[in-house]
C-alpha cells in the first residue's frame, strides 16, 4: 500500500529559496497567455504548481528520500526546464506542445 503526502509547495519554495523564481516563470507565462479570466490564471498557475509537485515526487520516488538539498536542485531543474522550453515557443505558438 503506497502512502501519499501532500506536498505544501509555497513552504516548499520558500525553503529552497525558489518562490520568487515560480512566482517569475508563472508572470511570464501569464503575460504571453494574453488576457485571461481571474479562473483561467489561476488554472494557469495551479496547473504550474501540479507540474512541479509531480516532479518533485517523481524525484523523490527515484532517490527514496530527500533532503531539502535534492529538493532545491530538483526544482531548479524544473524551473530551468520550463524556461527553456518557454523561450523556445515561438510567440503566438503557446497552444503547441
């Protein structure tokens, strides 16, 4: 029987000294997303913050456990990864996945 945590992602965040860098890359999401509804930018970041904590406990569930080291270093890499992948979608290309 798997057992399973809820992650507090904003604790999360502020611990590995990363909020303000998901707070940036969701601002830049919502900016290139154009005008969107109060309930469509928050899907938008909710949606960001179920990408992240499924990341972080895929990483975990490799590793088997996690230091709040591993934990900065995988959200760094997540983060890296979704700019990267931002900047590479053409403007106006934002649907494509």
């Amino acid at each position: 029987m798997e057992s399973t945590i809820r992650l507090d992602l904003t604790r999360i965040l502020e611990a590995t000294g990363e909020l303000q860098h998901f707070l940036d890359l969701g601002t830049a999401r919502l900016r290139v997303a154009g005008p969107l509804s109060q309930e469509a930018s928050e899907a938008l970041i909710f949606a960001m913050a179920d990408e992240l904590e499924d990341h972080l406990r895929t990483m975990r569930d490799r590793q088997g456990t996690a230091t709040i080291r591993d934990i900065r270093t995988w959200t760094r890499a997540w983060i890296g990864e979704q700019e990267a992948a931002f900047l590479e979608t053409p403007p106006g290309n934002g649907d494509r996945g």
